[in-house]
C-alpha cells in the first residue's frame, strides 16, 4: 500500500475539493467532496454531529500528499420515517466506498466519526488498513443496566417528534449566514469564527416562509433537529463493541484534545479490547474539540498524523502505545 509522500507538491493534486454525490443503500442522498491523487491510497475522512465535511476544510488539504481523499456528509437529511444510528451510518461509508470500488482504504475520523471509523475497521477488518480517530468523546455503548431504558426512550422520543407539524418548524431561522456561524462558533464545541464560517457555507440553507410562497425569510442549519434527541432505537452493547474492537487487525491513532469531556476510548476496558492496536497521543494545551479545524492546531495535528502513518507504513508501531516525534522532527 502506498501512504503518504510528504515530499509530493501539493500543487500537482489530481483532485481540489471536487463535489461528488452518492446515493445510500436506502436511498440518502450523500454529498462528498474530494482531494487528492489519482493513483494515491484511498482515505475516507468521516465527520462528526452537527457538523459537515467542511470540517476537513483545514486539516486534508495539508494531509493529501499521497492520499485521494474522500470526505462526505453523512447523515444529515434522513427522511421522518427512518432513524439514526451508528449501523446506518456505516452502510452509508460502505455505499460510498462500494460506489468508489475501494478494496482497501484508510479512515480519518472526528468526534462521532471517529468512533464510525473504529466500528469499520472491526466489522471490515480486511479492508481498513489504518486509522486516525480524533477527540471522539461520543457515546460508544450502552451499560446492559440502561440499554433497554435507553430503547425505550427513543421510540417515545422517535413518535414525539414525528408529530412535530412541521418538524423543521422548531429550527432557529438566523438573518444571515454570518449570523449562524456566530451562533455556531458559541456552541456546545465552541468552535472560532472562521472555522465556523467554513461550517456555515456548506451547512447553512434559505429558510423559506411557512405559507408556502417560496419567499426567503432567513437561513438555518440544515443538520437533522433530531441528532440531539435520543431517537435512535439501535443500541449498541458493551458486548457487542468490546467484540468489534477485538476484530480489529489495523494500527489506530486517537489524538486527545486538552479537556476535561469523556474519551470514548479512556475506559480500561475498552482499551484493552484493542489488544495493542490502539495508540494514544493527548495534545498539551489545545483544549478545543475542533482541534484539526483551527490554525493554530491544525498543523500540528498534520504531523501527529503523518508521524502515525509513516511508523505504520514501516512495520515499526510497538504492541499497545506509540511515541510520536514532535512536529518538528517530522
């Protein structure tokens, strides 16, 4: 397999943000966008909630020396009949992957995507190769104690919101495209104002009047209402992850932001399930979620990365941590 080439010009890539479209196995409608070579090893980039594939908008184009990369959204526009969940996200990676006639690939994951991404390299171990999983602090499994509540309170959350007339009509409506990105970069994850203006050009759409004229009355984020509320029935068992994760046969980067919120990956338990494969690197004052987003971190994160890849092209990662080179020695 051919990994990256950190000599290669960025300047003679086959692919500059190409937009493709795919259709899921269910129908979804899949936009993707694509970097890289022609002739390089394929890496799908996998993005996490609330977020878009802008969210590699920083990071890929410094990381593409040698990688065709795929990035796509995921996830956003399921219809009200159908339901989130992690096994529905990873039919949607392998819709895109089939359609592309990928045999072996790379992942690049973040937050929630991060942990799609080590879910792949379990159930398809043949085909994923590496990957790097950055602060994925989303929910790995349920407690056998709380999984059945948990079902429970996603089918009530699933037909509450159904009766939502119109569902979209709980959206906030912002005056400007501007005006959401600042909305957005004071989140949850706050995120900066341009980091979170790339978010917003992708992941922000016309809000139309409810008479149905068509006539433009502002703009609101096109991310499903439903990704905050516990509508997924799907839930998935300490069992049934701590048995995917022991399927796992490639090397796995998780690069740690400095905060204090929950690492999917922190519990013993789980690591020790990864039966060496996992490697862990938590950054030393970047304390954003968005850590691969912003300037001031990105670059370091591109050689965290490449250090990883480099060691896992050469056969030389050791059996259950990695100790990468700082940045510049790279």
């Amino acid at each position: 397999m051919r990994l990256p080439n950190s000599h290669r010009l960025a300047a003679s890539m086959d692919y500059r943000g190409e937009e493709l479209k795919f259709r899921s196995h269910s129908g979804l409608r899949i936009a993707a966008k694509r970097w890289g070579y022609a002739d390089g090893f394929p890496l799908l980039a996998l993005h996490g909630w609330y977020d878009n594939c802008a969210t590699w908008e920083v990071l890929v184009p410094i990381l593409v020396a040698k990688y065709p990369s795929i990035r796509f959204d995921m996830s956003d526009h399921r219809g009200l009949t159908s339901a989130y969940s992690r096994l529905f996200d990873i039919e949607d990676a392998l819709a895109v992957v089939n359609a592309l006639g990928w045999k072996e690939y790379a992942i690049l994951g973040h937050s929630m995507g991060g942990v799609n991404a080590v879910y792949l390299a379990g159930l398809f171990p043949k085909q994923v190769k590496h990957v790097v999983a950055i602060d994925t602090i989303a929910m790995i499994y349920y407690e056998p104690a709380e999984h059945t509540d948990a079902i429970i309170q996603a089918i009530h959350a699933r037909a509450d919101f159904v009766k939502r007339d119109p569902a979209a009509s709980t959206k906030r409506v912002f005056a400007t495209v501007e005006e959401a990105a600042v909305a957005r970069s004071a989140g949850k994850y706050p995120l900066s104002l341009p980091s979170a203006r790339l978010m917003a050009a992708r992941g922000v759409k016309p809000a139309t009047a409810p008479d149905g004229s068509g006539r433009i009355v502002g703009y609101m984020w096109s991310s499903d209402s439903r990704i905050p509320s516990p509508t997924n029935p799907f839930k998935t068992t300490k069992g049934f992850i701590l048995d995917v994760l022991g399927r796992i046969e490639c090397p796995v980067l998780n690069i740690m932001a400095d905060h204090t919120m929950r690492q999917s990956f922190a519990p013993a338990e789980i690591q020790a399930a990864f039966r060496g494969h996992l490697h862990q690197h938590r950054t030393q004052g970047i304390s954003s979620h968005h850590l691969h987003m912003e300037t001031a971190s990105a670059t370091v994160i591109a050689h965290l990365i490449a250090g990883f890849w480099n060691k896992a092209n050469s056969g030389t990662l050791p059996g259950s941590r990695i100790v990468l080179p700082e940045p510049s020695k790279l």
